[in-house]
C-alpha cells in the first residue's frame, strides 16, 4: 500500500510519484490517500484526493517505468 495521493500534488506528478514506487517496491502497488481522507479539513479536498486516485488508476502507469 502506497499512501501519496494528495490534494495539493496534479496528478502527472502521482503518476511519476506512483512509477517511482513502484520501480522501487519492484511491483506493483496498491494506491491511497496520504494520512487518511477523514484527516482532511474539508469534504472538498477529500473528493479531490478520490477524484485524483480514480484518474491516477485509470490510466496505468507504463511498463517502462516498472523497470
């Protein structure tokens, strides 16, 4: 589990964040919020991180940055 997706972070830079992980972790992993979505100070920036999440997973990261 790799918790980076951030309301304040665009998401061509979790992609790179997500390519850098996993290239690390050597796998693929799953992805989440950064210190839960209840901690954030408004509903908004909780749908934000969602609204991110969906469109970091809806486009895979790309097998060359696995490797």
């Amino acid at each position: 589990m790799a918790g980076f997706v951030h309301e304040d972070i665009n998401v061509d830079e979790l992609r790179k964040i997500h390519a850098l992980i996993e290239q690390h972790a050597g796998r693929q992993v799953d992805v989440a919020a950064t210190c839960g979505l209840g901690r954030r100070p408004s509903p908004e920036q909780a749908w934000d991180a969602m609204d991110k999440t969906v469109e970091l997973l809806t486009e895979p990261v790309a097998q060359e940055a696995r490797t």
